[in-house]
C-alpha cells in the first residue's frame, strides 16, 4: 500500500501507481493547470474547472484506450494460436489467423471474416445486409464468405453449397489433433533403429543453423560443425526454420549474413508457410525426424506440422546447450550409410575395476588401459570373455577385436562405435569354406 500523500500534481505520483513517464507528464501537468477549486467557490466554476481538466486529459485517456485495445487484440491472437498449437482449434480459429495474414484484419474483422467462411462453408445463407449499412465488419464478413466460395448473386449458391458441405462431411478425415507436436516428440536415445541417410530428416531453427549473422551470442548449441562433420549430412535432407519461414540448408554453410531473430510475438499461423514446408518434403519419404529448435522457432513449427510426415522415429533436442549436443550426437550416430550394417539396441554401461564397461547383445566393450607406445587400447569380448576375432563387416572386411584411441575422452564414443560395428557383423565368411576334393576323399 502507497503511504505517501497523493499529489496529482506530481509526476512521481502518477509513475508510483503504474503510469507511464509520458502520461504522467501529462497527468501532472494537467492538474498544475487545472487543480480542484476550494469547496466554498462557485459551483458553476467548479465544474468548469473539471471540464477543462478533463478535455487537457483527453490524449492520455484516449492513449490508454488505445493501449488496452491493442492488448485485448494481442491477447486474443495469442489464445487463439496457443489453441490451435494445442491442436484444439477449429476452422474457425484458422480462419481469423487467415484473416490477419492474408488481408491485415484486426480481431473484431477477424472474426467477422471467420463466420463469412464458416457460413460459406458450412452451406449456410449469407447475413441479411441493408443497402447502405456498409462498415469494415461487413465488409469483412463479405471478404470471409467469398473466400468460403459463396457468391450472393448466385440464386442457387446455397443449395450447391449445401450439397459440398454435406459431402464434405461423408468423406471428412481424421482429424489432425491426433497428431504429435515437435515439442512433446522425445529426447534422442539410442533404442530406435538405425535409419538411411537418405530417409531422415533434420530440421534446424535459426540458431541452431549458424544463421545468426551480426546478432549477438544467443544461448543456443550450434550444431551446424557437427552436422558438417558427420559423413552423412550430403544425403540428409535438412531444413531450416527463420523469421521468414522455412528454407533448404546450403551446403556451403550458412546464407543468412543480417541479424536474424524471432520474437515470441512474431509467431503465428500462415497457410502460406505449411504449402512452403510442403513443397521441402515433397516427394521424400522418412523412418527418422529430429527437430533440434527452441523457443519461438519450434512453436512456430508447431503451428504448422500439419506439414510434417508421420514416421517411425520423432525425436527433437531439448534442455541445456550441452545436453542438446548430446542428443545431436547421439541421433547422428544413428546415421546409415549405404551398405552398412550397424547393431541395434541401448548400450548399457558400467564401471568395472579396471575401467569402462560398455554391453551391447552378446558383446562387451573394455577398457584395456594405457599402452606403452601410447594410446589407450579397447578390446571387444564375447561372452566367454575371449576376443570378438573371426567377425566380418557385412562388405567382407574383418572386424579386429582390439583398437587404440589417442584421446581417452573419446573413449565412450568410440566404445560405442565399436559395439554397433560388431552387432551388424557376421561371422558366416570368418572360416574358409572346406575344398570339395577334401570332402571327397574324407
């Protein structure tokens, strides 16, 4: 509670109780201006005075209306696109985001534009609407009913519309609130199947890409040097999700050289972005999706993955910077490459007493320690606790059960690399096939 005395007077007065610096200036000085006359003054001068003050107070009050339209109107939007983001939202809803984007309408003509279309399609009769009774809402509402595809001046158009509607109904398919959104997708783990470069899809948001260009350090993991790296990213198929929408990676590294940045309150619905994801997807099919995308850039990705195919793996990264890169990491070694064979599965690690533990199926990784020459030596067993020897890739070429590393903190991924190599392996061309003549004379 404000203990000190109210002087209108004073612009730190207003400013305590939540005015702004500049109508407070106002409100002040309005006041200086214009105070209260004693009680015992006339009372005709009295209400002038009033009357004087008030019209000095007219800006600010027709500002603060102003302001607290254009709050309600952000709010509404706001709720609207949470709403369908949710997969809660009807044609309706889309509607008045239709509206906002194609033609500029406000909520109230928005909403106007929304029940134009919905009677359009929904194979009503248009409103009643009296010659020279025009306002922007009506126009609105003519806007929204045309582009539903109704036409007063056609007789019959309320019969043809109501026969589409009703066919629409028989055939309507299942809705699409069905569908995951990218931020309720888990994080990468190493359970799912191995996928072909070629069938997975990688979208990144902005930062993630590298495509910051002046903007100042966001704290955001840069993924793109692993992504380069990794011996896939040629048959990947990557996206990128910007301010302006959603675009195809370049190869050659980041095109964006001005600040990209997307606010919160930038985010909304536009039919125009999901035909444009559409048109990145077309023709490719997908068992793997991963969305590596924060904040502001994947809610708009939700809005729109309507656009995004169904597979079997959907995956995105999330939490700290560091953990993001590890899930990045741990997606990418589920990379195929053509012809290759890798083993499936969760890698259950362990600390034994001489060092790291790794199993995957019939095969344990160990940590055989430091070697003379240098170096730090792994050894893959099998079950009896010998040496993996004998196993072949699935192009022929056998399998050592023992490697050196340089860098001990790269002996977890290499462990683990050697573990799936080993799981696709074979054993079935590890002994020479018998001569036949030996055969015969056996």
């Amino acid at each position: 509670m404000i203990s000190e005395p109210f002087d209108p007077a004073v612009e730190a007065t207003w400013i305590a109780r939540g005015r702004r610096p500049d109508h407070a200036s106002i409100l002040a000085d309005a006041w200086r201006r214009f105070p209260d006359l004693p009680n015992e003054a006339d009372k005709e001068a009295r209400i002038a005075r009033m009357r004087d003050r008030a019209l000095a107070l007219r800006p600010v009050m027709e500002s603060m209306s102003k302001a607290a339209e254009e709050e309600r109107q952000a709010r509404n939007f706001a709720f609207t696109e949470t709403k369908i983001a949710e997969g809660k939202g009807d044609d309706r809803d889309q509607a008045i985001l239709r509206a906002r984007s194609l033609h500029g309408y406000d909520w109230d003509r928005a909403v106007r534009y929304a029940l134009g279309w919905y009677a359009a399609t929904a194979g009503w009769e248009p409103e009643v609407r009296r010659a020279g009774s025009e306002t922007p809402a009506t126009f609105a509402y003519d806007q929204g009913f045309a582009d539903g595809g109704g036409n007063r001046d056609d007789i019959f158009d309320a019969a043809r519309r109501a026969y589409d509607a009703t066919a629409v109904i028989e055939v309507q398919s299942m809705p699409t609130t069905g569908r995951p959104l990218p931020s309720t997708w888990p994080k990468p783990t190493d359970d799912p199947l191995p996928a072909r470069w070629t069938r997975r899809l990688l979208i990144l948001a902005a930062p993630e890409a590298g495509w910051l260009g002046n903007a100042p350090e966001q704290t955001a993991a840069l993924l793109l040097p692993a992504l380069q790296a990794s011996e896939g990213q040629v048959e990947l198929c990557v996206i990128v999700v910007s301010s302006a929408g959603f675009h195809a990676l370049a190869r050659s590294g980041p095109d964006a050289t001005a600040t990209e940045h997307l606010s919160a309150d930038a985010v909304r619905f536009d039919p125009r972005l999901i035909d444009q994801l559409r048109a990145l997807l077309a023709g490719r099919d997908f068992d793997d999706i991963l969305v590596a995308a924060q904040g502001p850039y994947l809610a708009l990705l939700d809005l729109h993955a309507a656009a995004l195919p169904l597979c079997r793996t959907m995956e995105r990264t999330r939490n700290t910077v560091l953990q993001q890169r590890a899930h990045f990491n741990v997606w990418l070694d589920r990379g195929l490459m053509a012809g290759e064979s890798l083993g499936t599965g969760h890698i259950r690690w362990g600390k034994a007493v001489k060092g790291l533990t790794g199993k995957l199926g019939e095969f344990t990784a160990r940590y055989a320690g430091k070697q003379p020459g240098g170096g730090h030596c792994i050894v893959i067993q099998t079950p009896d606790g010998l040496p993996a020897a004998g196993y072949v890739s699935t192009q022929g070429e056998p399998l050592s059960p023992e490697t050196i590393i340089s860098n001990r903190a790269h002996l977890r991924k290499a462990m683990a690399a050697r573990l799936r190599a080993f799981g696709g392996a074979t054993r079935l061309t590890a002994a020479p096939m018998p001569d036949l003549l030996d055969l015969a004379s056996a």
